[in-house]
C-alpha cells in the first residue's frame, strides 16, 4: 500500500513501498499483452420472403443486436482482435449461439494461438461471465476481464476495461463502414464466409502495411480507399 499525507507543518510525506509502474505505463501494459473478443451482425436479409427462399438456412438466424437494429436475421462475425485492430481469430455462427460456446470451438480449433503466448489477458463484455467458462480459459493460460455485474465483487483489472474494451468497436466499424461487410452480397453460407474473409483479411494487410511503413494510425484505411 503506498499513501500520500500531509504533516502539520505542510510537508509531504509517502507511506508504504512506491509502485514500479505508473497508471499510464500499466495501461501500456495491459494493452500490449490483451486480446479483445466481440461479436457484431452480419445481415443476410430483412423481408420475410427472403428468408424463406434464402440458401442460408441451416446457418443463418435471427438474432438481436443492442447497440443497433434491435432485430436482424443473418449471422454473427466474432472476432478476436488485439487492440490495435489486427485479426486473431474470427468466426461466423447463427446468432443464437452462445458467444461462449463459439469462443470455445474457436480456441479449440487453433490451439496454439494462445499456448505460445503466458499470461494473455482477453477482454470482453458481461456476455461472456460464468465460473465454468473461465476456468476453462485459465486451463488455456488465458485471464479473462470482464466488466463485473452490480452485486458482483469489482473485479480485477476493471479500471482498465472502460479504455481498453472500446477499441473494437472501431474495428466493427471500419469493417462495416469502410470495407462494406454490410453489402457483402453473399447469398449463401459459402458466400457470406468467402465475402468476410476477404474484408478481415483486407483489414489485416492494411495493418501490416500500415505498422511497417510507420502510419500514425495502424487501422487507418484512408489511404486505401479509393
């Protein structure tokens, strides 16, 4: 415990061991070793006769999205993304999946992206509580942090989230926005899978390039979009 006092005469005096690292290098710190995981729609149709007629059925479902529309019928892209908006893992299911389980099946089916890299932190939302879950991430070497809920403990590392967490969502939108995974134009399964993986690996190479020529922005497709 480290504690700032005031004596009589006006001096300041420090209690306790002072910490190694400031609150801005922790952030550092956190930002450089977390992963982030989030889900977003992919529409696949709106009128009911195109759901009835669309190649997509067996994958494809309605689901519910919050922070827009609040009811879509498609898929769901989850994506498992560092902070700076470069692509890990990203995976497409009926948005009545549990983001858990889908989590779940896509560590299971790359193993090693994870096993190679101690003591990764993977942010997410409140979606993803549950003891069971957890335990299984910590099997993996893997912290998860979480927003917690209002008669749950604070969890650790909660002060960090609301900095952090944010940072995918402007990696939804350059995808939606300037890569267009909104008009994808799949009309199959097949062809929703081919359309997003080539706007995810758009992204990814726009990244790279972006790091290695030394842009300001690594997620900036500015200079791209024309």
């Amino acid at each position: 415990m480290y504690v700032k006092i005031d004596d009589e005469i006006g001096d300041t005096r420090w209690l306790g061991r002072p910490p190694r690292l400031t609150d801005s290098e922790l952030v550092c710190l956190a930002v450089a070793q977390a992963w982030i995981i989030d889900s977003t729609p992919v529409e696949c149709g709106r009128s009911r006769p195109t759901v009835k007629r669309s190649d997509m059925a067996g994958w494809a479902g309605y689901g519910y999205c919050a922070s827009h529309s609040p009811f879509f019928w498609g898929l769901r892209l989850h994506l498992v993304c560092t902070p700076t908006g470069m692509p890990i893992l990203w995976a497409l299911a009926n948005p009545k999946l549990d983001e858990r389980e889908v989590l779940t099946a896509m560590l299971d089916r790359e193993p090693d992206t994870v096993t190679d890299r101690p003591g990764l932190l993977l942010i997410a939302d409140k979606g993803f509580a549950s003891k069971e879950f957890e335990a299984g991430l910590a099997l993996r070497g893997v912290e998860l942090l979480r927003p917690s809920f209002k008669r749950e403990k604070r969890r650790k590392g909660e002060s960090l989230l609301k900095s952090v967490r944010q940072l995918i969502e402007p990696v939804n939108d350059t995808l939606k926005g300037q890569l267009d995974l909104e008009q994808h134009g799949g009309r199959t399964f097949e062809g929703v899978a081919v359309r997003v993986a080539q706007r995810v690996l758009a992204l990814a190479a726009a990244i790279w390039h972006n790091h290695k020529t030394g842009q300001p922005v690594m997620r900036s497709l500015i200079a791209y979009d024309h």
